[in-house]
C-alpha cells in the first residue's frame, strides 16, 4: 500500500499520518487511550497467525527483515497471545 503520493509509507511518514488522523478521531470523541500504531501492527500481527500465516509471510507483510522475525514477532508478538499459546502448549502435550 502506498501513500498518497503514491510511494511507499516511511516510518516518519506513517507516523505523522497517523498523529493526525487520532487527532482528528479524538475531536469527534474517540477515545485512544495511549494507542499507537505500533499496537495496530500488533494486532495485525496476532489476527494473521491466528489465521493460520507463517512467520515469514507475517514478517513479508509488516516489514520485519527474516532476522527479526523471531526476536520480535515470537517475543514482543505472539508470545503474549494467548490462543496461540495455548495451542503450543497443547501440541507439546500431544507429543509427550
């Protein structure tokens, strides 16, 4: 997806993007509560292996490098999701 320009989104650019349209939300009088966009891409993140995608496709999509994948999407992602979790811990299970 690109920006309205039609290049592709920069982090500053997002960022910026971002800032305004909350901004714009919050006087119409929606409530963000310290949200940012690194919490969308975290939901996107979790909804997407939820859905049954690989790491690398979820990595493909975000913009994580290969490298990254397991220090942030395992970690800081997916390891705090719940459903996945306890699918793990079932397969582990299973296998015992």
């Amino acid at each position: 997806m690109n920006n309205s320009r039609g290049r592709p989104w920069t982090k500053d650019g997002f960022k910026t993007s971002w800032g305004k349209e909350c901004a714009r939300l919050e006087k119409e009088g929606v409530k963000f509560h310290g949200v940012t966009f690194h919490d969308l891409r975290g939901t996107f993140i979790t909804d997407r292996r939820r859905e049954g995608s690989t790491t690398e496709q979820i990595a493909s999509i975000t913009g994580h490098s290969i490298a990254e994948v397991g220090r942030v999407l395992e970690k800081h992602y997916l390891a705090t999701d719940q459903q996945t979790s306890d699918a793990v811990i079932l397969r582990m299970e299973k296998n015992t």
